[in-house]
C-alpha cells in the first residue's frame, strides 16, 4: 500500500484516516490539524494501486462495485473530509 500511503499522507491536512486493505492490515495517517476521522477498508488487492494512480475515478468506482467501503458506514464523513 505504498504508493497509495504517500499519496494519503500528502493530501491529509485535517482529521485522520485509517486504510484497512485486503488483507486487515492497518495503516493510521494523521494531519497536523484537527479533523474528522475517517476509515477506508477495501477488499480488493489491486484497489490501491487504482486509488494512487486516479483516486478520484478509482474511490467511486470501487465504492460502487463494492470493493471499498467506510468503516462506520458514512460515505457523508469520507466526502466532509476528502472534500
């Protein structure tokens, strides 16, 4: 999950996000300001890769194809922070 937590780490400016890939493995990002809390579990080991290379179009689709859910069920929290 390299790539995509580079690319996580970068754009995180408020709250935190926890990643949860294929496997249950577990990575926690925290900006430096205060923020909403966010947890991102996908269950599709290419998933990752789409994200880090076209994050816009990759979230939405594996949303949709239910390959990506949010760990408290809120599509609304993810959109108030990623947005």
């Amino acid at each position: 999950m390299s790539a995509l937590e580079a690319l996580v780490k970068k754009i995180v400016k408020y709250g935190d996000i926890t990643l949860i890939d294929y496997q249950g493995r577990e990575t926690f990002i925290q900006g430096p300001e205060p923020g909403h809390s966010v947890v991102l579990r996908m269950h599709d080991h290419a998933l990752p890769g789409k994200i880090a290379a076209q994050p816009d179009l990759a979230i939405g689709e594996g949303f949709v194809d239910g390959q990506l859910d949010f760990g408290d069920g809120s599509l609304w929290g993810f959109l108030q922070f990623y947005g």
